[in-house]
C-alpha cells in the first residue's frame, strides 16, 4: 500500500511540473525529438544540431520567464504567454545571427548565454534580496543529483528490458533504440521530474532541513582536504621564494579549479556555519588566507600572457580568476554577507565576455594583433603597414608568427589579421613572409583527422557509370572489378580481366597534411577540397573522402580512409 501510495505521489508531482512549466517541458521534449532526427538523417546534422541547441536554450529561457511570473506575483495567462511568444523570437533571432556556423566563436557564445541563463534561472526567484538564497540553492543541488540518479536507475532497467527481449525472445533491437531511450529518459523524464522537486515561491526553507550526508561531505571531508591542499600551495610559494623561479604553465589551473570549489563550499555551508566551530573559522578565516595564493596565480598566468598574449582560452582563465578573487576579497570584508551577489556577478562576466568591444574574442584578436606586429618589427619585416618578406628569422619566431596566423585562421578570419594581403592563404605563406608554415606541435606520433564537410548537400557523380564504397570496395559489378589494400592505401582497378587504374592514396592526402595540418589534429574540409579526380586513357576516377585519418609518425604508411569512389569506363 505505502509503495502504491508513493508512485501515486510521485506521477502527482510530475502531472503538477508539467502544470506548471509546460513549455519548459515541450522545448526539453522538442530537443530529444531533433537529436533522434538527426541520428535518422545524418546528411543535414549540422543545421538540425543548431536548431537542437537553439531549443535547449528555450529551456532556460522559459524557466526564467515562469520563476520570474512567480517572484512578480503575475500569473495572468495572456501575458504569461506573450512573454513565451518574445522568447521563441529571441530564440529565432539567436540562431539566425549567432549560430551560422558552429565554430568557436558560436560555440564559446552559447555556452557563456546557457551558462548566464541557468544561473539566472537559480538566483531570479530570490533577486534581488531575499533569506534562504542558500538552502534554495541547496535544495536545488540535491533534487539535481536524486534526478540523476533516477533517471540512471530508469535508463538501466529499461537497458535491461529491450536487451531481454533482444537476445531472449529475438526480437531485434537496433542499437539506436538504446540511445533514444536514454534522450527520452533525459529531456522528458528527468527534466520533468526535477522541475516537479523546484520550491514554491512560499515554500520555507529552513536550516534545520540541510541535507545529513552534504553536511558530513562539507564539514568533515571536503573542507579539510581543501585546507591540506591550500597548505601545500603555501610551501610551493615558499619554495618559489627562496628559488625565486616564478610559477607558469600547469600552477594557474591548480590553483584557479581549487579555488572555484573553495568558493562553492563557502556558498554551501553559509546556513549552517554556526552549528560548528571549525566551520566558523573556516569561513572566517579561509577567505584571507587564500589571497596570497591568488597572487602566485595572478604571476603565473601574467607570465604565459607576457609570453604568448591572450587568447580566448586565457582571456576566461583571467575572468575566472577575478572572480574567485572578488569573492575571498567579500568573504574576507563582509561581516554580513549577501551570496545572491556571486552568481549575479558571475552572470554578468559570462555575457561581458561574448559579446561588445570587450569580450574575449576582441581582447584577444586585438592582441594577437599587437604581437605579430612586435614580432615583424623586431625582424624589420614592416614597412608602411605592409609586410616585408624575410628569410633571416629565427626558427622561434618563425614559429611564433606562424601560430598567431593559425590562431586567426582557426578561430577567427585571415582577413582580421592586421597588414595581411587581402587574398592570403596559409600555404602562400613563404612569398608574404619570406618562410614556410613553422608548426610546433607537428611532431612524431601526432595525428590528424580530416572530415568531409557533409552539410553542403548531395555528392555529385554525374557523367559516371559506377559508385563504390570504400567499406565494400573488394567487389565485382560486371566486368568491373575494383580492390582495395587497407595496409598500403593503394586502389586497384581492374576490367574484364586486365587491370587498368592503379593508385596509392597517400598522394592526395599528403597535400592534404602539407596545406592544413597545423595545431589542430582535426578539420572540417569542404566537399571541393576532399574530392580527388583522376583519369587515364581507359578509364576516369573521381574519389570522395568522407574521412581521412592517420598518425604523422607513419605519413607514409597506411591511414585510415572513407570514402567514394565513381568509375567511367571510357
């Protein structure tokens, strides 16, 4: 009885979610629909991945929109859904400004806008001062992780289920089910079922409802290995003192990652750090002693931007960092301390930092910008703002202006690289520069991976008679025999009997590798340029790579090759 009463509460809760965010649950619900469409149709999975991700930020949006309503006391249905109806034209806008393609300005932009949306959606019923911020936020957390944990319990007995009936009673189950099942379970199940566990507006929150097992995790786990970790860094930065060699490279992430999880649990234990001592003085103390090792951060990551100059990567490290620095400069301060005020402010630098004359994207062409002009006027290769050929350069600065140019033409445009030729191309580099493309990261037992672009539409074989796949290539149609030798790439044309095409595919990708492998192992190539033609008097050959992978140790052994291949039988 206690177990049927428990599932009756339990479908009441997600019938009540669904009441009460229903369009929250119709975009969850739409993204799981456009992910199974593009498992079914993969030849256009980059227009359906934008629209995919495009619905998955309507569901933050939504929620903000529903949570705010409720913190206004405005439930009136028509404005309710005017505002959804605003939403879906942000969305529309969004993705026809923001996501025309997804490289890493588009993907670096909606991951900072999901980023500000969720915590928007945590602190908005509470903006923009409100008691029990704290075990809100706490009760959120554990609602996620029981979601998880459900949604995990289900996935696995369902799993278990299709198998069963796979392998006992024979009826077969394509693999693809079991991935639908667990998106279903994902943006149906588990969204409604931890949107059903969201406190109501009035719904009290006291610190006498703190969760038992966070408690034990904080207090008696979490905070002394924070504080064992934080003495550790005390005598590295003694013993960078005493050697005086200033910190670089790996000492920065250390110390930013531990110091974002110290400010998580200072967040955490604020309603019950009276109940301790010890978590008293942690909370009193722990902000200020960590400052002087956020200063041995700020050196090491100042020492890498002297180096290499800012870059997205770096621009964000920095953000983060001022932000875990403003908030042990709070703690340390602030006898009353308001926590709404940390993810608003984080919130704030998410959207700073994609968008305006300050983001990072600007910051940092700006200074790649600044760099390679120090670097040409250091070699004397500027003159009236136009390059000057030069063979007399180091090989250190080879490589330095080689990166900056690689850096634009991967994350931005060539055409935003200052006194460039307005045609320039990577593989011209010697006739603007006076040197070859330097690369330092293509060293032995690197790899690469080139991939047909598949988004341009269907492939053209027209004026040919026969289509092969690589995957069934030792095969016969007819006359028409063609092979395939996986170890040494080499194709094998033979017809009625005598052969008549012969050719090693390591050629064509070893242009491949001269013109685009850099510091990226992997390229998105256009359909043109993962085509190869060839012919001789008997017969004409066109091939298209699907994918073009292999190990730069071994350029001229085998390699791993998908592709077409069309025949004309002249």
């Amino acid at each position: 009885m206690k177990l049927l009463i428990n599932i009756k509460s339990m479908f009441m809760a997600l019938y009540l979610s669904v009441k009460r965010f229903p369009f929250t649950i119709i975009f969850s619900a739409c993204v799981a629909a456009v992910l199974i469409i593009i498992s079914e149709n993969p030849t256009d999975k980059d227009n359906l991945g934008k629209i995919a991700m495009v619905l998955a930020l309507g569901i933050p949006v939504s929620l903000c929109i529903r949570l705010l309503f409720e913190r206004l006391n405005k439930e009136k249905t028509y404005t309710l859904i005017i505002s959804y109806a605003g939403s879906l034209l942000l969305l529309f806008t969004y993705y026809s400004l923001l996501l025309k393609d997804l490289r890493m300005v588009s993907i670096s932009r909606y991951v900072a806008v999901s980023l500000a949306l969720y915590l928007t959606f945590i602190f908005i019923p509470y903006f923009p001062k409100k008691d029990q911020f704290e075990m809100y936020v706490v009760k959120i957390a554990g609602n996620f992780s029981i979601t998880v944990i459900y949604s995990v319990v289900l996935f696995a007995g369902l799993s278990a289920i299709l198998f069963t009936i796979d392998k006992l009673l024979g009826i077969r189950i394509d693999e693809k089910v079991y991935y639908y099942t667990w998106l279903i379970v994902v943006f149906i199940f588990a969204v409604t079922h931890f949107l059903a566990k969201i406190p109501l507006k009035n719904e009290s929150l006291a610190s006498k409802m703190y969760p038992k097992p966070l408690k034990v995790l904080l207090l008696y786990i979490v905070m002394p290995l924070i504080t064992v970790y934080n003495s550790i860094l005390y005598i590295y930065f003694a013993k960078i003192i005493i050697t005086r060699q200033w910190p670089v490279g790996l000492v920065a992430n250390l110390v930013l990652w531990y110091s974002v999880v110290t400010v998580i649990v200072l967040f955490l234990i604020s309603p019950i750090k009276e109940e301790k001592k010890w978590s008293q003085i942690f909370v009193i103390y722990f902000p200020k002693v960590i400052l002087p090792v956020l200063a041995m951060m700020f050196v090491s990551i100042f020492i890498r931007i002297n180096a290499y100059g800012i870059t997205e990567n770096r621009y964000y490290v920095i953000v983060l960092a001022v932000w875990v620095t403003f908030v042990m400069i709070y703690y340390s301060i602030r006898k009353k301390v308001v926590n709404i005020i940390i993810p608003l402010i984080l919130t704030v630098l998410a959207i700073v930092s994609v968008f305006g004359p300050f983001s990072s994207f600007s910051v940092s062409k700006f200074s790649q910008n600044k760099r390679l002009k120090n670097l040409l006027l250091k070699n004397n290769m500027l003159s009236d703002s136009k390059i000057l050929a030069s063979s007399n350069v180091s090989k250190e600065d080879r490589i330095q202006i080689s990166s900056i140019i690689d850096y634009f033409n991967r994350n931005h445009s060539l055409t935003e690289v200052k006194n460039l030729p307005a045609d320039f191309k990577i593989e011209n580099m010697d006739k603007v520069f006076g040197f070859s493309f330097e690369n330092q990261y293509v060293l032995e037992g690197s790899y690469f991976n080139f991939v047909l672009n598949n988004s341009e539409g269907p492939l053209d074989i027209k004026g040919y008679d026969y289509i092969f796949d690589a995957r069934t290539l030792n095969s016969k149609s007819g006359n028409l025999h063609a092979f395939y030798d996986y170890d040494s790439a080499v194709v094998k044309i033979s017809y009625e009997g005598k052969e008549v095409y012969l050719k090693d595919l390591n050629t064509f990708t070893d242009e491949l590798i001269k013109k685009h492998v850099t510091n990226s192992s992997e390229k998105l190539l256009p359909v043109k340029e993962m085509t190869f033609t060839d012919e001789n008097e008997k017969i004409a050959v066109k091939f298209i790579f699907l994918n073009i992978s292999g190990n730069l140790k071994e350029a001229r052994q085998a390699k791993g090759f998908e592709f077409y291949m069309a025949v004309k039988i002249k």
